[in-house]
C-alpha cells in the first residue's frame, strides 16, 4: 500500500511538472508592424489570493499606452502557481 501511495505522488508531481508553461497567440490583424508592447498579468495562489490586476487585453493595452491592438499572446504559468499573463502588441 505504502508503495501505491508513494508511486502515485511521484506520478501526480511529475504530471504538474509537465505543463509548466504555455504561450498560446489569440488574434491578430494583417498589420504587424507593432512599436509598443504590454503586459498584464494575474497570479493566483490557491485559487483564493489573486495578486495583480486581471490579464485582459484592455489591461495591457492600458499598460502599454496603446491604442490600435495588432496581436495578442497569451502566456499561463501552472506551477508553482497558476498564472496568467496577456501580451498585447500594437501602436
């Protein structure tokens, strides 16, 4: 029994090690000359505490001084905590 229960630790550690770190682009226009970039980014700690502001694409672009949007990435973070942080590029 001690043997299963230690196994499927290691199984369920070695599984959240897996995705640490994801970028995925959401949009974008046929325009990519961008001069500015900005961020915004939220972390959350058990689901519980939210530290910074919310990633949204209005967020960063406020952050960035922009006002025409070309792309969008999005970049999530799920350990050691989860977190998400939106990239916004444009003019």
């Amino acid at each position: 029994m001690k043997r299963i229960l230690k196994n499927s630790t290691i199984s369920l550690f070695l599984l959240l090690l897996i995705s640490c770190s994801t970028t995925v682009p959401v949009s974008g226009s046929g325009n990519i000359s961008s001069t500015k970039v900005g961020t915004a980014k939220q972390t959350t700690i058990f689901g519980i505490i939210n530290l910074g502001e919310e990633a949204t694409i209005e967020n960063a672009a406020r952050n960035g001084n922009i006002t025409t949007v070309t792309t969008v990435h999005y970049k999530t973070t799920t350990f050691p905590l989860l977190s998400v942080e939106c990239i916004v590029r444009g003019n």
